[in-house]
C-alpha cells in the first residue's frame, strides 16, 4: 500500500470512533498535506460516508453510520 493511502487509512481509523474532528487536526495527526485530505473527504462525503460542517472558521469532520458499516468490510 502507497505511503499516501496508508495516511488515509489512519485517518478513518481515527474518524471510527464517531467524534468530531477538525480538518486541521486530522492533517496534523496523519502529517497529510491538506489538499489531499480535502480531496479525499470530499469523495467520503459525497457517498455519506462523513459528513463535513464549518465551525467558526474550520471544517469538522465526522463519520457516518453508512461509513462505519464500509470500515467494517
């Protein structure tokens, strides 16, 4: 596996608990570039597999039901 989709697969096992968590956080933990990880939640989201809200200027992101049954296949 890619060094890049290792990065994203550590992001969703952070994102697995189900709490919410900012873009910058996540970026910050899993040592992404910040475009990739908005590429990659994009494409998460537009399947429901996270959802994204803005908070006073940042974005939050947060699994789904429908995104933990895909992490547990």
């Amino acid at each position: 596996m890619s060094e890049a989709l290792q990065k994203l697969d550590k992001m969703l096992e952070i994102l697995q608990d189900g709490k919410e968590r900012s873009l910058t956080e996540i970026c910050e933990r899993i040592n992404l570039r910040r475009e990739m990880v908005e590429l990659a939640t994009d494409f998460l989201e537009k399947y429901g597999y996270l959802t994204k809200t803005l908070k006073d200027g940042e974005v939050y992101l947060q699994i789904t039901e429908e995104g933990k049954k895909f992490l547990e296949l």
